[in-house]
C-alpha cells in the first residue's frame, strides 16, 4: 500500500510539478511514487482550494491551518507582504567581527 501524504506534503508535489513545466505528468508521477490519476485529483483540489482544498478530503487532517487564522486571500497577501518586509529587514542584519553569537547589530 502506497504511503499517505499529508496535504503538505501533497501541496509541495504539485508546486513541484508545476515549476518544471518541461516534465511529463506520468514520469513526475513515476519518480514521486504517486498515481496518476491520484496526482491529476490533487491539482484540481489545489487549484480549486489552495492547501485547504488537499486538506478537505484528507480525513486525519481537519484543519492545515490553526485556529483563529483568517483564511481569506487578502489575508495570505498581507502575510506575504508582511514577511518580506521581515525577510528585507534580516537581510540588512549583520553579525559584526567580535560579537558573540546571539549578539546581533543592524547597519544604518
């Protein structure tokens, strides 16, 4: 019996398919160890409903995302937003010559 992939796990898959746009569904399939016809659900699942669509029809997993978070589209798109303010603002950290690990400083 083929293992059981989580809707991560299937989430991951076909964003990987679908960045190598060269690939063959059948050999993806073949070298993921995933059926075909499994695969082809999923990406209508996921198209249809993002990581909560894979997350739907999966019967151990109830809920991808935690209690409380606001699923809407505009709410992901202020997230992102919000995360690559954060990543930019890493970016700009530096971990100058004698300081401790822990100890960090950003350049002005």
């Amino acid at each position: 019996m083929a293992k059981h992939l989580n809707p991560l796990e299937k989430e991951f898959l076909v964003r990987k398919y679908r960045n190598n746009p060269g690939v063959r569904l059948s050999e993806f399939c073949t070298v993921n160890n995933v059926s075909d016809t499994a695969f082809r659900k999923w990406l209508g699942q996921y198209e249809e409903g993002g990581l909560e669509g894979l997350a739907r029809t999966d019967s151990e997993v109830r809920e991808v995302l935690p209690e409380g978070i606001d699923r809407t589209e505009e709410a992901y798109r202020r997230e992102i937003i919000r995360l690559r303010v954060e990543n930019e603002r890493l970016k700009k950290t530096t971990w100058p010559a004698g300081t401790r690990m822990g100890e960090w400083s950003t350049v002005v």
